[in-house]
C-alpha cells in the first residue's frame, strides 16, 4: 500500500510502497478515505526538537484520518466489515489508576497513534477496536476526519461553563482557536475576542464566529474590553498560541476567579507574574486530548444540533500531492488541510 512514511531523522516526508498492517484478534483495518495535516504532523515534517526526540523513524505518521472498516480481528465483535468510523488517536492502557477512574485521556501509558506506532497517512491503518467510533451519517466524511483537532478545542473550550462568559482567546487564528471560538458562540459566550498575528488566521476565527479578533503587536486588549463594555477583565481564557507572551497578556487582562483552559505548549523557560495568578484567583487546566469519550459525544452532539465548523477546511489535495499541503502549512495561510485516498 501507499503510505506517508518519515523514512529519515531529518526534515521531509516520503511517499513510498509498504506493507498493509497486520491485523491483531482485538483489531480492525479501516481503508481511509480522508485525513487531514495536523501541526504535530508539522513538527514530525520539520524534524524538529520535538520530533527528534520523540520519533522513532521509519514511521507512517498521521492520526486524524476516516474511512471504511475491511477486516476485524477474530475478537471484535462491535465492529462490522463495511462501517463508516473513525478513531480516537490516544491509546490507553486500561489498566492505570486514570484508565481506572476514568481519566484515559491521562492514562500512564499512553500510545499516539502515527507518533508512537504508525498512523493514518496511508491506504490502510489497523487499530484496536476499542478505539474505533461510529459517527451519526449527518455528519460528512470531512468532518469526520478532523474529529480529533475539534475534540481538542472543544475539551478546551467546554472545560468551563460558558454562558454569558467573556472569553479571551490567544492563538485564535489556527484550526483548533477557530474551531473553539464557534464552539463559544454555540454555547452562549458573551464576547468571543482573539488575539493572533497572521491576518489570514484573524479572518478564518471571524468566519467561525469571534466578536473581534485583534493583532496584539498593533491593538491592545483594554481598547478592545472598552468597546465592548467589559470592566474587569475576562471570564475564560483559552490559550492556544503556545506563546509566553500571549499567556502573559491573557493573565494581564483576566477577571478575578476567572479560568484558563492551556493547550498551546508553552516553551519550558516561559516566565509569569504569578502574583497576579495567585491574587487574581485563576484556576489553570492542562489540556491534553479529548476527555474518552464524554468529548466525543459533545463534538457530535453539536455537529448534529447545529455547530456549522465547516469554513475551518480551507484546502483540499489528493494524497499523492502531499508535499504541496506541507508547504501551505509550513508557510501558514490555511486552516485544516484535507488528503484525499480515494
């Protein structure tokens, strides 16, 4: 089979002819219809810190991938031959004391789909069972193969109630921020502001429904709280730019008691006022993932009742033109990015 291999410890992708998975009794072999680039696709293609120490090459890299169920293992019984599904991309061991309290997301041991075994990027991927999902036929096959990017921004932005909220939103302009802003909307926020440097991303967070979007390099956040009346600062922060100062302007502008959702990965010297989290009464949750599988059934629960994310897929490409989908993502002009296997 075709397969988007990272063959070398270097930057690059490669297209090459490899064998199709094995199929363990607890597995199934979907034949994929459509994956979409995500950014740790990106760092895997750059070669970047991250990568090189955390990817072990050869290896088919992808993990946001749909298609068709072709063959189950002599064990799985909730899975049928033919099945339109998708796959949850964290493997969990079952067995820690998370898996154990419900927290797989967290799991001890956990195993990334084409970060830590091989993924998606190719004509058949096999899977345990366990993580395969059977998704409502309302919702496309595109939508489907970005399921897992809106289980992050939808685990970001519903990690705190929203109604009537003021949220501030850094790093608003890339998939996931956009993707969370229409989710704020969908739930009742007040004021949805972003923040981000790239006016292609500041104009796809609008289309998804952000009240204003700002380049914070120009504008300030005050200006933009005067506008809309706001007084004490913001209810919600969602960081998603991974940049210190962005983080350090959300902590500047937050309202007492307010709470942050953290997804962007913030580099390991980022320094903070942390007199003004602890007298301002923040409350910080890492996000990792999708919480399994209560994120799951509220992505479909809201795909299905009226969440219109579509405008966040800005480009589409058959597989074998990868490498022109890398290049519009390194250079940044886009949203979520579609390869076509069919």
């Amino acid at each position: 089979m075709k397969a988007i291999v990272k063959r070398n410890p270097e930057k690059g992708l490669w297209m090459e002819d490899v064998p199709i998975p094995a199929v363990g009794p607890n597995d199934v072999l979907i034949k994929i219809k459509k994956s979409a680039i995500c950014g740790t696709d990106l760092h895997i293609y750059k070669w970047d810190e991250w990568a090189q120490q955390t990817i072990k090459t050869p290896m088919t890299i992808g993990h946001e991938f749909m298609g068709i169920v072709v063959e189950t293992g002599s064990e799985v019984d909730r899975v049928q031959v033919g099945e339109r599904v998708t796959v949850e991309g964290h493997i969990s061991c079952g067995f820690c004391r998370n898996c154990r309290r419900g927290r797989q997301h967290i799991c001890d041991h956990t195993i990334g789909i084409g970060v830590n075994r091989n993924g998606g990027f190719a004509e058949y991927v096999s899977v345990p069972a366990k993580n395969v999902l059977h998704i409502d036929d309302r919702i496309s096959d595109e939508m489907m193969s970005i399921m897992d990017p809106f289980g992050n921004a939808t685990h970001t932005a519903l990690s705190f109630p929203l109604l009537g909220e003021d949220v501030l939103i850094t790093g608003i302009g890339g998939p996931i921020g956009s993707m969370a802003a229409a989710i704020c909307k969908f739930s009742g926020a007040r004021n949805i502001i972003g923040t981000d440097l790239s006016p292609y991303r500041r104009e796809l967070a609008r289309k998804l429904g952000a009240t204003e979007v700002i380049d914070p390099t120009k504008e300030s956040l005050k200006e933009v709280m005067k506008r809309h009346e706001m007084v004490g600062g913001f209810d919600i922060g969602l960081e998603c730019s991974g940049s210190p100062a962005a983080f350090n302007d959300m902590v500047n502008h937050m309202y007492n008691g307010g709470k942050i959702s953290l997804l962007g990965l913030l580099p390991q010297n980022t320094q903070l006022n942390w007199s003004k989290l602890i007298f301002k009464g923040l409350t910080l949750k890492g996000i990792y993932g999708r919480e399994m599988y209560e994120t799951w059934y509220q992505m479909e629960m809201m795909l299905t009742t009226g969440l219109d994310i579509s405008p966040v897929i800005t480009h589409r490409f058959d597989a074998d033109d990868f490498q022109k989908a890398f290049d519009i993502m390194e250079e940044g002009n886009c949203g979520k990015i579609i390869l076509n296997w069919e």
